[in-house]
C-alpha cells in the first residue's frame, strides 16, 4: 500500500502545510493522483484502496481528497483525485 488511508484528507494542501508550518521548516513536492476504476461490488473499499496504493510510497498524506461515483448497467464507476505531498527531504 502506498499510504494508510488514514493520510487521506479533504483539506486542501494549502491548509495542511499551514497548519504544519509552525512545528517543520521543509517543503513539499506535489503529486497529483488520479484512479478511474469500474467494479462490480464493494466500490468504495476496493477503490480506495487502488488509491492508496496509487500515491507515491514517500508521501507524508493526500490533501485535498475528492471522490465521485456512479451507477450504470450494475457496474460502480468511482473517480477519485488528490495531491500527495511529499516531503523535499525525502527526494534524492
């Protein structure tokens, strides 16, 4: 798994680095991630986790969290986006 889902968050990037800017001192690379899956049961489990493991493993959490689905023909179709920030210190 690339994140415990845990680090999954609806706030915005912006509002995360804020509110840890008074206790760190580095930056942070965005990542967009991105999973457009089609299932026939349990959607939201299974597509969470495709998310997770989509978001690079180095990611301190996913701000910013959106996710949308649908029905059709008795299939789920879920999209679901968010920046993973990952800390400058851990890039090589």
């Amino acid at each position: 798994m690339g994140i415990n889902q845990s680090n999954i968050l609806t706030m915005s990037a912006e509002a995360y680095i804020d509110k840890k800017a008074s206790r760190t001192d580095f930056g942070y690379y965005f990542v967009g991630v991105h999973v457009n899956k089609r299932f026939s049961d349990n959607a939201v489990a299974s597509a969470l986790e495709e998310f997770a493991k989509a978001v690079p493993d180095n990611a301190e959490v996913v701000a910013d969290f959106r996710t949308s689905t649908s029905v059709a023909h008795s299939y789920y179709y879920v999209q679901m986006s968010g920046t993973a920030l990952v800390p400058k210190k851990d890039q090589k």
